[in-house]
C-alpha cells in the first residue's frame, strides 16, 4: 500500500467533493455521499493515515488517485 500521511479532515472533504461526494451530516463526524457509497469522516488533525486509507477504500478510489486531488 502506498504511503498516505495523515491529513486534516478538511482537506479530506475537499478532495472528495471534487469526485462527487457531498457532506449530508456533521457533528463529531462528517458523512458524506455520492448518491451510492456513504462514508464517514472523523473530524481529527490529522485523520490517522489507516482510517484515511479505509475511507479512501470505502468511496472506490485507489490512494494515488486521492493524493492527486489533495
């Protein structure tokens, strides 16, 4: 698996609206969706780098695509 550092979680959401995610709830979490895929983002600085890699994961992207719009 390629090296991810942990980043702020809203850099995070940032990247994800950029492929279609949009943030339906906060709170101590912010869920996002794409219409399909639900994720979750644990509000944190920095989101530990494994979490990160899950929620990558999770919305269908590979970890250098994810970098690429950071």
């Amino acid at each position: 698996m390629p090296k991810l550092p942990g980043i702020n979680h809203l850099r995070a959401v940032k990247a994800l609206e950029k492929v279609g995610f949009q943030v339906i709830r906060q709170g101590k979490h912010i869920t996002m969706t794409d219409g399909e895929r639900i994720i979750t983002i644990p509000r944190a600085n920095p989101v530990n780098a494994y979490t990160m890699a899950g929620i990558i994961k999770d919305a269908g992207l590979a970890i250098e695509e994810f970098k690429q719009l950071l």
